[in-house]
C-alpha cells in the first residue's frame, strides 16, 4: 500500500506528529528534544513514513502527505506580509 498505489497509505501517530514538525521547519535533532526521543527513533520513524509513501526524500514525503491530505500545512504567503 504505497502512495502509488492508489490508496492513501496509513502513517502511524508517531510518524504524522515528526512530519508535522518537519513541515514546520524544525530538524531532527530539534524534534528528537521535543519529543525526549534519541534522534535515531525519529529518523526511523521518517525512513519507515518515507517507504510507506514511496518517497525517495523528506522533503518528497512531507509533499507527498500533504498532498494525500495526510497533513495539513498552511499555504506559504510568499514572504510578502
């Protein structure tokens, strides 16, 4: 069940809470604090999110997530205020 597949695949809790705060722009080590996890566990969880979306990067995962509605992310405004 992969994201090419034409079913939205599932991500576990754990890996929609890491890929909200990578959206926000936090790193991993920066989640890994947040969290109290080792920045091991929230690699994991990112490598184990990016296999069930078939992306080859993290930042092709979050799109793809975004994309899915698996992830709500607020339009960018273009850096004008």
């Amino acid at each position: 069940m992969t994201a090419t597949s034409g079913l939205v695949p599932r991500l576990t809790a754990g890996q929609l809470e890491v890929f909200h705060m990578l959206a926000a722009g936090l790193t991993v080590s920066q989640i890994a604090t947040r969290l109290c996890r080792a920045k091991s566990c929230v690699s994991m969880r990112i490598a184990r999110a990016c296999l069930a979306l078939d992306a080859r990067t993290t930042v092709q995962a979050v799109h793809i997530a975004t994309r899915l509605g698996l992830l709500d992310v607020p339009a960018s405004t273009g850096g004008t205020p």
